[in-house]
C-alpha cells in the first residue's frame, strides 16, 4: 500500500473512531404524546313499505292498475340517486307467442308526488325497463320525509289481435338500488 493509500485509511479510522465517541456523548429531551383517531362510516339503507307492489290476475289490453310506494333514506348517508332495475320472465301459458314479448306490451310509469302533484319520472314497457335500469329519485338526503311515489301498469291495446298472450304470466323482479352521494372533503 503506498504511504498516500495508508495516510487516508488513517483519516478514515480517525473519523469513524470520533464519529462513534460523540454518538455516545450527544444527549437531548423527548417527550411523546398519543392521539387516538376514531373513523366510523356511514350507513347506506334505502327502505321500500311493500314487498310486493302488484299482484294481478285476469288483465285485459287496456286495462290499468295503479299502486303505491314510500321510499325511506334509514341511514346516515345521503343518496345521490335511486335507481330501479327490472327484471321480468314471461310464462307462456297459452298459444305459443311466436317470438312476441309480452313485456312490450306492458308500460310502467312511475310517478312521483311533489307538493300535492303528480310528477310522471319515465314512461317505459317492462322490456325497456329490462334493457335500462331508471332513476327513480336525485337526491335523496338521509333523515328526509318518505318519498311518495306511484306506479301505474298499462297492458296496452295495440288494437291488433293479441290472443296468443291469453293465459300468459309475466313474474316480475323490482329492484331499487340507492347510489352514495360523491366523496367530499370533510370539515369539522
């Protein structure tokens, strides 16, 4: 090792050797305090006052059945929407439909009373209600008033010959689904 190499090395153990003797001798105060944090989330919980909205037999074309609905915000969270999916199966009792859906043949228009009025939401068959789940309410803050709401079901006549549904069953699955409101910064 030449004498310039040996010279640094000795640099170096005299540095790390006065490093290790003041680490020892260096002193300071330190206190600590803890801080417990508590976060509990929201309760989403839409209610509907029925199981079961219609239950009809013998139906016509032409024929019109009204029913009624509350739906309740019961939790904490408020909602951004409420959307209703359905779901439908034709029970073909009678003459074969060749193909026609009797739930293109049956309109639903939900309803909502505002203030003492009517306020028709949509218009739709059941096969297009199938295809597109609809909003049903905007938002719909936690600890408000029921929302009233009707729901009126039209077996339309299409003034054409619809023997073929006679005896026909349609079962049909109501779903309503209550969105969160959006996430927002939270001040307190």
């Amino acid at each position: 090792m030449s004498v310039k190499g040996k010279i640094l090395t000795s640099i170096a153990m005299a540095a790390l050797g006065l490093s290790l003797m003041t680490e020892g001798t260096v002193a300071y105060f330190n206190d600590k305090e803890p801080v417990t944090n508590t976060f509990t989330t929201g309760m989403l919980d839409l209610e509907i006052n029925k199981e079961t909205i219609f239950q009809l037999e013998d139906l016509v074309p032409g024929d019109t059945m009204t029913g009624n609905v509350e739906l309740i915000n019961d939790g904490s969270v408020d909602m951004k929407e409420v959307k209703l999916h359905s779901s439908y199966e034709v029970v073909d009792n009678g003459e074969p439909n060749q193909g026609d859906d009797l739930g293109k043949h049956i309109r639903v228009e939900f309803v909502r009373m505002v203030n003492g009025k009517q306020s028709v939401v949509f218009q739709k068959t059941l096969a297009e209600l199938k295809a597109s789940p609809q909003q049903v309410l905007k938002e719909f803050p936690a600890g408000s008033d029921a929302e009233k709401c009707m729901i009126r079901i039209t077996f339309l006549n299409n003034g054409k010959d619809q023997n073929h549904f006679q005896g026909d069953q349609v079962k049909l699955t109501w779903e309503f689904e209550a969105v969160q409101r959006d996430g927002k910064p939270i001040r307190r």
